[in-house]
C-alpha cells in the first residue's frame, strides 16, 4: 500500500481509497455516530476492518468500516500562532545539559499527522515543559535518534565521548533515552566515565506522550529536579516509583534493570532501595552517597564487542560454548543457576575456555541475591576450573564491564573490583 495510507489494506483501503482519503487528512466519518479528526496511520499486520481517527481531543479512537455511509474531507483547522521564545538564562540556576537518544521523552504530537517528534529545539521545549526552566537552564541537544533496541555498543561511544567533550561545563547532565536497554547505555557510562564530576542521569518513558497515563514529563522534570538539588556525582536513571505520579525513583546506573515490560514503575534496584527519590521537586536520600568510591576522573572510553552473555539452563546445548572458543570471543559471562552453578557436561568445555586464555565469570539468574560457589561441590569445581565468582553484580552490568575492560586493555582483576557501586564485595 502507498504512503498515503500507510497501514491501511483491504477493505478498509478500498474505503479510503473510494472517498479519497490519505492519512493525515481532516476527516469526519459518518456511520451510526458521527466522528471528526485526522486520519491515523496503522501498523502493517493491523486488521482491514477498522479506521483509527485522532480526534480534537487528541484521543485516538478505532471506528468499524461496516457502518460508515460517507467520509468528508475538510480543510485542517489552523493552530494557535506559536510566539513561545527560548527563556532567558538565569544564573541562579544550574546548566543542564539535554541530551536525546531518540526516545520519545520531551516530544510531543504533530496533530496533523499523528506522529511524536522530538522537542529539542529550547524554544519547543520550553513550550511542551515549562517547569523545566523554573528549575535550571536547560541546553538541548540531539546526538542520535534510534529506539533502544537498535543502540549498539559504538553508540554508546558516542553518548560517553560527547558528555566527556562537553558535560564538564555543566551542572549535570541529562540523557533521555528509549527504556528497553537503558541500563544497558548506564552502566557503560559509570565505567567509562568514572568519576566524572557532575551527575548524569538518564530518563526515558514508558507511554508516549499521546496518552493520558504518559510518563515522559513527569520523569524528566525529575530528573532535572534531582540536579536542580545537588544529587551528587554518579551515573543514574530517575524514572517513575509506582504507577502513581508522586515519586520518581533515582536508580544507581549499575543496580537496575527494567523488570516490566509496560508498567511506568518497570525499573527496580536490584538488591536494595533506590539511591534517591524526587516528590514535589525535593530530593530524599543520602545525598553524602559516593557512588564512585573516591575515584577521581579517569575516563577511558572505549569498548570490545568479544564478549558473550550465557544462560545456562537444562539441555543446554554446550557445542554453543565451543563455537565461542573458535571464534573471536574473549570472555564469558555465566547467568548460572541458584548460587552460580552450571551441569557437569560442561566443565570439559569451561576447562578448554580458561586453557584459550578467555575470561569466564559467574553471575546468577536469581533476581535478588550473590553467587556463593563455595557452598556446593559442584561450585568448587567451578572455582577450580577457574571461573571468576562475580559476586551481586548483575548480568548485563557483567557483561558491558567486560566489554570496557577489554576494550580498554585492562587487567581482568577489575571485574572484582567495585568501581559505580557495581557490587558488593
């Protein structure tokens, strides 16, 4: 089907195309109701039988086809003049540094077309979250424009050389960024530029801003809150508490991860309480918290792709493990089961990784707890294979650590080492 009614087939095509509608017109729809507003696009494997309609209101609502007797275009109602202009600068506040990765965080709707679009331009900004500028100054800028799933590891790169080039003249930073690997992007940031000194908090949104129930400017503003009250020096992600909208919840970047897939309170600590929360743009914590132990600035930014995250699991297939050894991985990273264990069948293959001089560390795939490989017999065996026990450390913080350590040559005693409140030794 044509762009002009992307999403739509079958009969509900042949309807448009009838009346000759595309999407994005101004329409009203007569049936056994009558409705009037712009035509949605659908998704490609969407049903032929229904028409979506954004209407004035800004809900969108689906309208049957079996009904409609007539479909009218009308010329779109022309908007309110926007004279919003870019707030002057106060210097009784702090500098923020906005940066967006895509996600759909401080956008808003084209109501032409339906489509969420990005609001970094300041003036834009401060027109869709003028709270914002009550509580800093706020400096946007867009360096990608990708959904998390596609972020990869060289974009991660490109998010921690930026903040290192122009986040130090800042009061702190803000990354607004998609929430399906977010954790992913913030535990990359607490290693690479460990010890930067000024916080950086990353923020994201569970609905889109074309909901009622949307997320994405109420985690914002606390994320600029939490700044705005001198959050200390570390890596976080502020994001929904609960469903409600009373507290944000201030994650260290390495103790969390998204534990639902569309709740607005998905993202937990593992292993403990929040850093911090923000209710009614006030901070509650130990704002005397060190998230970097004492580390001063030492920013090494580079990574390596060489690593795999393996969840072992019963009739788990080990050649997996020996296709690693002949490619270019250098490192494992076990989930193991309970206090980090993995079957018998393969321990033959473990012992050829460590003879390969690749490293192998060990995780567990409970939620909450340590891996504890003295315990047991067969954890000790492991030991003696040389696995390396990691503790409370989470998979995918194991897993990105690693790869910073190799990308940056350093000596795999590191991953036993805390260095953003990754684990507890």
């Amino acid at each position: 089907m044509s762009s002009r009614l992307l999403g739509y087939r079958g009969r509900a095509a042949e309807l448009l195309q009838k009346f000759n509608i595309s999407v994005g017109d101004y329409i009203t729809i007569k049936s056994d109701v009558s409705h009037i507003g712009v035509l949605m696009p659908r998704y490609h494997y969407s049903d032929d039988t229904h028409i979506i309609l954004k209407l004035d209101s800004g809900y969108n609502v689906g309208i049957s086809i079996q009904n409609v007797d007539i479909i009218t275009q009308h010329d779109t109602p022309s908007l309110p003049k926007d004279d919003t202009t870019c707030p002057k600068a106060d210097a009784g506040l702090p500098n923020i540094l906005l940066l967006s990765t895509g996600g759909t965080i401080a956008s808003r709707i084209d109501y032409r077309t339906g489509a969420v679009t990005p609001t970094l331009d300041a003036a834009d900004l401060s027109q869709s979250v003028p709270e914002l500028y009550r509580m800093a100054n706020i400096h946007p800028q867009e360096i990608l424009s990708e959904y998390s799933e596609n972020i990869t590891p060289e974009d991660w790169l490109k998010v921690a050389i930026h903040i290192h080039n122009t986040g130090a003249k800042y009061d702190g930073v803000v990354v607004a960024h998609g929430t399906d690997t977010m954790h992913y992007t913030s535990a990359f940031l607490s290693f690479a530029l460990a010890g930067f000194p000024a916080p950086i908090i990353l923020t994201g949104s569970q609905r889109s801003s074309d909901r009622a129930s949307s997320d994405a400017t109420l985690n914002l503003m606390g994320a600029v809150s939490a700044i705005h009250n001198k959050i200390p020096r570390g890596v976080y992600i502020a994001m929904h508490s609960g469903t409600s909208d009373d507290i944000i919840s201030v994650h260290a970047g390495t103790r969390v991860r998204k534990h639902h897939t569309s709740s607005r309170g998905a993202f937990r600590t593992i292993g403990g309480a929040p850093l911090y929360s923000v209710q009614e743009n006030q901070i509650y914590g130990d704002t005397q918290h060190d998230y970097y132990h004492d580390v001063s600035y030492t920013p090494r930014i580079n990574i390596s792709r060489d690593v795999a995250l393996i969840k072992y699991h019963p009739g788990f297939d080990v050649s997996i493990l020996e296709n690693l050894i002949s490619s270019s991985c250098r490192a494992v990273i076990f989930e193991g089961t309970g206090l980090g264990h993995v079957g018998r069948e393969a321990y033959d293959i473990i012992k050829k990784m460590r003879q390969s001089n690749m490293f192998v560390g060990m995780t567990s795939q409970c939620i909450d707890g340590r891996v504890g490989m003295t315990v047991y017999e067969s954890g000790r065996d492991l030991l003696q294979l040389g696995i390396t026990p990691l503790y409370d450390m989470l998979a995918e913080t194991a897993l990105v650590k690693m790869m910073w350590v190799l990308g940056n040559e350093l000596s795999w005693d590191i991953m036993s080492r805390p260095i953003a409140s990754e684990m507890k030794i």
